[in-house]
C-alpha cells in the first residue's frame, strides 16, 4: 500500500494530465492496489482487477439502496448541491437492481442492435455533411464542426429533442459533468447544479408535451411504457434522457479527438488507414484503448472485499484505472505502441458487468462514420496548430483540435 508521496500519481498535476500512462505503469509495478490518501480511494490499475470488480457485485455504483449516509460513514452532499444529485442519482449509471434492471430493460429496447443499425444510414449521411462543410471551409476546428454535433444530433433525434433546442445540450452536458472530476471546484459545482436545474426544467416541459402528442422517439416510448405498468417516475425519465444525452456523446467527442490526436502524432498509422480504410473496424477500437476518454471509473465498497492480501473495508470507495488496465502489458502486447492492425483488444473503455455502455454499438458506428467521412472527403486532412488538453482527469479530451485541408 503506497501513500501520495510514494506515487507519480497526481491528477492535478498538469504534466500528468498531459501523459498518465507513465505513472500508471509504476502503479501496476507496485502492486494491485494503493491508497490514495487525497481522494481517499483505493487505486485499481491492472486489467485483470479492474474487469473483475467492474462485475463483483459487492461493489456498486451507489450505497443508499442498502444504507444511509450515516450507516456507511459517508456525509450527505451539500443542500444547495441537491438539484445535481437528485438528476444524477436517477438514472441507471448510478442504481443499482432492482431500479438498475427496471430502467435499462425499458431504454434497452431502443439500443438492440436491428433498431441502432436502422439509424446507421443517418448517421453516415450526417456525418458525410459535417465534413463536407468542413472541407469547404478549409478546415476548422474538430470538435466543434464534426466531433460535437454528429452524436448530439443522433442521441437528439432518438429522444425526440426539437432541431431549435440542440444547440443547448451540449453545454448543459459539459457542466454536469464538470462534477465527475475528482474533488470539483465550487465553480464547477455551481455550473453543474445551474445546468441541472435546466435541463430538468426543459425536460419537464418536453415531456408533458410528448404525453399530449407523442411520436416515434425514445421519450414517447417510456411515456407509453409508464402508461402500460412498467413503473418510470417522471424523476427517473428525466435522469434517464439527461443520462443519454450526456453518455451519448460525452464519450464520443473525446473518443473522435483524442483518436485523431494520437494519428497525427503516429503519421505512420495514419498513412496506413488512409491507405486502407478497411482497418477503421480495429482502428476505432485501438484508438479507443490507447487514449481512453473514460479515465476512471468509481465503485462503492459494499461489503468488504479483499485484493492482493489488503483488506478494503465496507464504506471504502474504490476509483478502477480504465486508462491504465488498457495499457497494460500482461492483455495487450507493446501496449504503449499505437496499433491500428490490433486485433486481440480485449479494452474496458465501455466498462462491464451491469453497467456495461448501453449505447456502445451506437458509438461505433458514430465513430466509424465520422473517421470514414474524413478519411475519403479531407484525405489530406492535417493538423493546423498544437492543441491544449483539458485540465480534467476523469473525462480526458482536448480544448479543441485545430485541421487544414493540406
């Protein structure tokens, strides 16, 4: 068991931020489990682990299912933070069964892979159009003109979200999940707690229209779900619509910009998918392993659990390393080389067990979209200024990525 002092482990460190993957390889070395005195959780780091806990169900997401603040030795969050939690703690990222398994099985039936392949067609096209205006600009900035508005307008359009009012998602989506970092600011706690409040409030309004004329989308779908006997609060809608809006394009954006960052730093493997656009398949998949957006990942201890002889006590929370267990050594061979050709990538980017991404299928084929559409209409596609990462951890993205048309 390792303390601060002993780790290269530093989340607001801005070199650290800039490449973990150093550190978490002296994390692997150490041992499979440390303390973390500044978060006071206890890092995870090797593959092995991390899948295994992803799927033990002594650990969750959430302990008030169970217990009170009090009986797990936990503090209440603030009261003026209660519009954030209330938004958060409703949807099924943070349940766990029976509530988990009652909403997933509901918003499950619009991610089977018939009805996300049915969107596949819309999503080329749209993402064919966003390149083409970028190309016809010269250039532009990544996020913003393609890796943004392509899922946005997806997870928009399978909820039902009105063309006029998408615009304001993803900067609602952006402060909420200002509050997944380690230790946020009370800027950032304010920002998350405005967006929440918000968007709930649109939300209400959007459904109480959907009740009066429903159509195709997601939402009337868990309306006439609700109404038909499988029990849906209003509450637990709006988290689940927040949920998918943010996860259904959180992940996305950062995937498509840290993936493209990586290929202009590895000119070789760029020059091979732009040789060969039948390895978008594994690239997607490799990039998505070597520069996770989904740093870490946070499980409640339930009951106590023993790793590697440590004893983490019933109360404890455990922060599993996703960017480190995809780097590592004894599952991926020359995991720190960049590999487009890769074919055994076993990655936990889409994490596992229960909590599994719903809309993993979907972002796949947002991402391949997108990659095709810059590879076959900007071929000369190239990096037009240096870019400045984010100063987060837990979500890992760019500033922004700055492209000319070579």
């Amino acid at each position: 068991m390792a303390a601060r002092s002993d780790l290269a482990f530093d989340p607001w460190d801005p070199a650290f931020l800039a490449d973990p993957y150093p550190a978490y390889a002296e994390l692997r070395e150490r041992g499979r489990v440390h303390y973390y005195e500044p978060t006071d959780q206890w890092l995870v780091a090797h593959h092995a682990d991390v899948s295994a806990l992803l799927r033990d169900r002594r650990l969750g997401r959430t302990y008030r299912h169970r217990f009170t603040h009090e009986e797990f030795g936990r503090t209440a969050p603030p009261p003026e933070h209660e519009p954030f939690h209330t938004l958060n703690d409703h949807g099924m990222l943070d349940l766990e069964p029976p509530d988990h398994t009652r909403i997933r099985r509901l918003v499950s039936k619009a991610f089977t892979p018939r009805t996300v392949e049915r969107l596949a067609p819309y999503v080329r096209g749209l993402a064919g159009e966003l390149v083409s205006r970028l190309v016809a600009r010269g250039g532009g900035d990544l996020p913003k003109d393609v890796a943004e508005p392509l899922p946005v307008a997806v997870i928009a359009e399978m909820l039902g979200i009105p063309e006029a009012d998408r615009a304001r998602l993803r900067p609602w989506s952006a402060d909420i999940c200002g509050m997944y970092e380690l230790h946020p600011s009370g800027e950032s706690a304010q920002r998350a707690v405005r967006a929440s409040v918000e968007f709930s409030a649109y939300l209400r309004e959007l459904i109480e229209q959907r009740r009066k004329e429903p159509g195709e989308d997601l939402i009337s779908g868990l309306i006439a779900a609700h109404d038909e006997g499988d029990r849906l609060t209003e509450q637990e809608m709006i988290s689940t619509c927040v949920l998918l809006l943010n996860a259904g394009h959180e992940a996305t954006v950062n995937s498509t910009v840290n993936g493209w960052w990586a290929l202009f730093r590895h000119p070789d493997q760029l020059a091979a998918l732009r040789a060969d656009h039948s390895l978008v398949p594994t690239a997607v998949e490799e990039l998505m392993r070597y520069d996770t957006p989904l740093q870490l990942f946070e499980r409640w201890v339930l009951d106590e659990i023993e790793i590697d002889g440590t004893v983490i006590p019933r109360g404890a929370e455990i922060a599993m390393l996703f960017g480190s267990a995809n780097h590592d050594p004894a599952v991926f061979g020359a995991p720190e080389r960049l590999d487009l050709t890769r074919r055994d990538n076993p990655h936990i980017s889409f994490s596992a067990g229960i909590h599994y991404c719903i809309g993993a299928p979907l972002a796949r084929i947002e991402l391949a979209a997108s990659m095709t559409a810059l590879l076959e209409t900007a071929p000369t596609l190239r990096l037009a200024a240096e870019p400045r990462r984010k100063p987060n951890f837990v979500i890992r993205g760019l500033e922004g990525l700055g492209v000319e048309i070579g």
